[in-house]
C-alpha cells in the first residue's frame, strides 16, 4: 500500500462527508425556518428569536454555513423538542443496541452465507446447487417487515416462546437478528457462489490440484481468499441498505436502537435529532468505505497499483 | 454494423424463449409470469373488478372474517377495523404501489440513463462533477436520504413519488457513462460520427440499442428494490397516507390487529412478497438467457 493511494481515499471519504453536511445544511434551510420547525408551536416569540440568535439565523448563508460546520465539530448540534435533552445525547444513547443488533446479524448473515455460498459453488448445477440458490433467492425477496411478522405471528402469539418487542434479554435479541441475517444471508450466500466459481475455474487451481494439493486446502487457502475479494466489496456497497433495512427491523420489533429512534423522529419532525442520525449515518458510512477500499489493497496487492497509477476511476 | 451483430441475436434469444418454445420454459417461470400477470390485471381493473370502494365503510360489519374461517361471501377476505371489505382494499392496493413503483423505475431509469450520457459525451469537468454526486449518493444509505427528506419537508404524495423516483439513478448513470464510453471507443460510433452524424442521433439510434439490453437487466434488478422502497416506507407510516392504501400501508396497519384479524394485514404482505420473487427469479432468467455469463460480469461489476 502506498501513501498517494490511501491519501486519495481519504480526500474523497473528506468529500462525500463534506456533500452530506452540505445536503442536510442545504435541505434544512431549503425546508423553511428551523426554528419554526424545531421547536413546539406554542413557544413564545422571546425563545425563538434566541434560538435564530443561537443558530446564527439572523447572519448570512455563507456565515451561517461556517457556523454550522463549526457546530459539527463541537458536537452541539441542537436540542431534541420532545424531551429537551442534547440531541447528540439522546441519539448517543441508542447506539450500543444498534451495535449489538448489527454486529449479532453481521455474524449470523456470513456465518451462514459464505458456507451456502461454497457449498452451491463446489456443488455447480446440482440439485444441492438449485435447493441453496432456491433459498437464497427467497431470502433476499422476503421484504423483512413482512417476516418480522410471520416470525411475530408464530413465535410470540402462536408459539409464546419469544417476546414480540423491547429489549433487554437475549430472547428479545433472536427475532431481529434472525430477520436481520435471513434478509442479508441471501445476498452474501449468491456473491459467494458467483466469485467462488470464477475463482474455482482459474489455471491456478488445477495447477494447485495437480500439485496434489489437498481439497480443503484448494477451497480455504487458494479459493476463498480470492473469492473475498469482489465479497468484501460488495458488503461494503450491501452496508447501506443494510442501515436502511435496520430502520424498519428495529421498528417492527419495538427496539429502542438508532433506526426506530430514526423513523419515530421522522414521524414527530424532531429536525434536531433527525439531523444528528443523518449525520451519524454518513460519517459510519465513509468510514465502512474506507475500510473495505484499505482491506481490499490488503487482499489484493494489484488494486493500490493500478490505482496509483491513476488508472482506475 | 457492430450493434446488429450483437444486440439481434440475444433478443431473438429472448423472444424465442418467451414466445416460441414454452415447453423449455421452466416451471417456476411460467408461475411467475402468471402471478406479475394477475397483479398486472387486478392493478389496471381494480376500479371494475372490486367488489366495493376501497374506503366504503359498515360499521356493523366490522373485524369479519374471512370465507375460510367461518365468514361469509360478502366479504371473501373480511373486514377491517373500519368494516371495510379486506379484497377490494388489497385490489385498491396493489394498483397504488404498482403504479408508484412503475412511475417510480421509469423516472430512475430515464433520469439516471440521461445523465450518464451527458457525463460520457462532455467528460472532463462535467464528468468529474456528476461522479461525485453519484459516488455520494452511492456512500450514503438512500432510505436514509429519503426519510431525512420527508421529516425536513413533510409528506406529500409528489413529493413521495419524486423520491422514489431518485432511488437508483446513481447505478444508471454510472452504467450508462461506462457503456457510452466504451460504446464510443468502438469502431461503428466512430465510423457514424465521421459521416456527419449528429451526436444525439449516434446515441439515440445507434449506442442506446446496444446498451439497452444490459439497461434492461438493470431494472429488473432496480424494480423488485423500488418496490421494497416504497413498502417499506408506507408501513412504517411515511408513505403513500390514509385514506389512500398501499401494500405496505395495508400490512402496517394490520400489525395493531395480528392477534385479532390477521387477515388483514397478511395478503398484503404476501402480495409484496410473491411479486418481489416472482420478478427476481424472472429477472435471474433473463439475465442468464442475455448473457449467459453473466456471474463473470457481477464480478466484474463488484471489482474496482
């Protein structure tokens, strides 16, 4: 990896996290007066013209725009009109549920994706093959509110094995991450077959056969690490959906993470909160970017030297 | 020319497979059609074939199940909390997400498909300045976008419609600008553009149709997603808005009776559901009679 590649990706992480505070500046005020907005409609003239003084409201746009930018990096970014606490605080406060959301479903989704993803691959144009794409295709059509439901309807009211919302036990953890994993498992499972079977017909395998090498050797050491690659790309690409798709999880099972806190301020119009989500979001986002373009040039030494070479764009 | 060569036959593929020979053509393929086929029909009849007004109420015939559980054949699916009959307000449904969903693709695709010609044809600047906009938009989780957009402005149907209508630009115009660039480097575009052609002409008559097939396979990929999008954002309440219906609006709804009347909710949710899968597995069949190879080209596609 050298110095010029990686400080490109960081230049254009630096300018898609510039778009998003530009898009959520430009939006807010295009929407009308914040203050307006953001605060209850009974709150008296005094109050709200010290919030135009405190946000600035009263300056020009480019003054406004510095000042906001100013108030990002300081992190004070407004108060939240339902319970008049920080609204970095209050959202701040969801996130370890949503990591613990994410992280659980991230594990279900490849440890059971990549193994499907193989096992179609070695077993091309099988019944084994179809049965495991079959599924997967289901999977991924599957709108996962929907099978929130079904799992809602069989397990918590048919069943009554597992709550149907809230949080705090690990009971209350297995229907979303089950929903969350069976939507994502799909896609993961069909990359992984995909590029296993470009990589499986590759000269360099029957060079590895012949060598005699053994056949999990073959599959784990010289197929999978270069299966990964397009693999890891496309998670990087599946992330955002996936931050999309945790939104209405979380809803659907009433669990207090950022996504339900996310659609509930949307619904109430608390900007201030909403504001801080969007840009949380962002900034994970470039952040997953970053990470999958650096592990990539990790896999694959050829990436950093033709980008460095200015000859992929 | 280069483009009869390769454009003709594969659609000669295609029609062959869909018109010609129908024993070859798979089982599941042949359902899928049938159920889009249904959903095509009870969308554009809706108004002709439900048996009430999709906000006709009867208080008295309220929560009634539906014929299979005991109900009666007044109301095949029963009654919501409203008394209003569960069929004609499914039929009501899947007309509004359709249409949204169709509306929806087609100003992605025309919108996204534009600009990636423009960005190929001007290069340089204008071409620097639409990759990243659509290197943006591709970082940041659209659902995220659209419910910022409508907590900021509020919900209206344009509005909700013109989001809908942005979701998947950003993949058109990045697939276009490649195609056209690669399209323009190729003999024929150069042979027609030495003849005096107008540019627009060379794109409309003669790149457009050989890209289109790949245009194609694109929105096969992009409408099951538009679906899901719009769904998606009805049943959590930020949608399509009572009185009107929707798909996701009808399950979403019907979330507050599933220990009651789950009736109402669930055909919805597998109306959703069957058409979602009915055009993916269409979609996989299709891409694999066009391009037969096509798991190379994801690959493809997925690498830097």
């Amino acid at each position: 990896m050298n110095a010029g590649f990686v400080l490109t990706k960081l230049l254009r992480c630096a300018a898609t996290l510039f778009l998003a505070l530009t898009f959520v500046f430009v939006v807010l005020r295009l929407s009308g007066d914040p203050v307006e907005r953001m605060l209850p409609d009974d709150t008296p003239p005094e109050v709200q013209e010290r919030y135009r003084e405190m946000w600035g409201l009263d300056r020009s746009l480019p003054e406004q725009f510095v000042g906001y930018l100013r108030s990002v990096v300081t992190g004070d970014l407004g108060f939240s009109f339902r319970d008049g606490r920080e609204a970095t605080e209050v959202v701040m406060e969801r996130v370890p549920a949503t990591l613990t959301l994410a992280s659980l479903a991230l594990a279900l989704m490849l440890g059971v994706g990549i193994p499907a993803g193989i096992f179609a691959a070695l077993n091309k144009d099988t019944w084994l093959d179809r049965v495991t794409m079959g599924a997967t295709v289901l999977g991924y059509s599957v709108p996962n509110f929907f099978l929130g439901i079904l799992l809602i309807m069989l397990f918590s009211m048919t069943l009554r094995w597992l709550p149907s919302s809230g949080s705090g036990s690990w009971q209350h953890l297995v229907m979303p991450v089950v929903t969350y994993g069976t939507a994502y498992a799909g896609t993961v499972a069909r990359f992984t077959r995909s590029s296993m079977l470009e990589v499986l017909g590759q000269p360099f395998m029957r060079t590895a056969w012949a060598k005699g090498v053994r056949w999990r050797a073959r599959v784990l050491g010289h197929a999978l690490p270069n299966a990964a690659i397009p693999l890891v790309t496309v998670m990087g690409i599946r992330i955002g959906a996936m931050i999309g798709g945790a939104t209405v999880i979380e809803t659907v099972f009433g669990y207090p993470g950022v996504g339900s806190l996310l659609v509930n301020s949307v619904a109430q119009r608390d900007l201030a909160v909403v504001q801080v989500i969007v840009l949380l979001i962002a900034f994970t986002m470039v952040i997953v970017n970053l990470c999958v373009d650096l592990a990539y040039t990790l896999l694959d030494p050829r990436v950093a030297a033709l980008e460095a070479r200015g000859g992929a764009k | 020319m280069t483009m009869v060569a390769t454009a003709a036959p594969r659609m000669a593929r295609l029609r062959g497979a869909l018109f010609g020979r129908w024993s070859k053509t798979p089982l599941a393929v042949g359902l899928c059609l049938a159920w889009l086929g249904l959903i095509a029909f009870v969308a554009i009849f809706a108004d002709v074939i439900a048996p009430y007004g999709f906000a006709e109420q009867s208080l008295l015939d309220r929560l009634k199940p539906p014929v299979f559980l005991g109900g009666t054949w007044d109301h095949v699916l029963g009654t919501d909390g409203l008394g209003r009959d569960v069929l004609s307000r499914l039929f009501f449904a899947i007309q509004t997400s359709l249409v949204i969903a169709l509306v929806g693709t087609l100003i992605g695709a025309v919108v996204g498909t534009l600009i990636g010609f423009v960005a190929a044809h001007f290069r340089g600047l204008v071409d620097d300045i639409v990759m990243v906009f659509v290197d943006f938009q591709a970082s940041v989780p659209f659902f995220i976008v659209a419910l910022a957009i409508l907590a900021f402005f509020g919900n209206s149907f344009e509005l909700f419609l013109a989001i809908v209508g942005l979701y998947g630009w950003e993949t058109y115009a990045r697939l276009t600008r490649g195609l056209v660039l690669s399209a323009n480097a190729k003999g024929y575009a150069g042979a027609i553009r030495t003849l005096g052609v107008h540019p627009a002409r060379i794109y409309v008559r003669h790149v457009l149709p050989n890209i289109l097939s790949i245009l194609v396979v694109q929105v096969t990929l992009n409408f099951p997603e538009i679906i899901l999008l719009e769904t998606s954002l009805s049943f959590l309440g930020l949608g399509v808005q009572p009185p009107d219906t929707s798909l996701g609006l009808t399950l979403g709804a019907g979330r507050n009776y599933l220990a009651t009347a789950w009736w109402i909710g669930i055909p919805a949710g597998c109306a959703i559901f069957l058409t979602t899968l009915s055009i993916s597995i269409l979609g996989d069949w299709i891409r694999d009679l066009l391009d037969p190879s096509h798991a190379t080209e994801e690959n493809a596609a997925a690498h830097p």
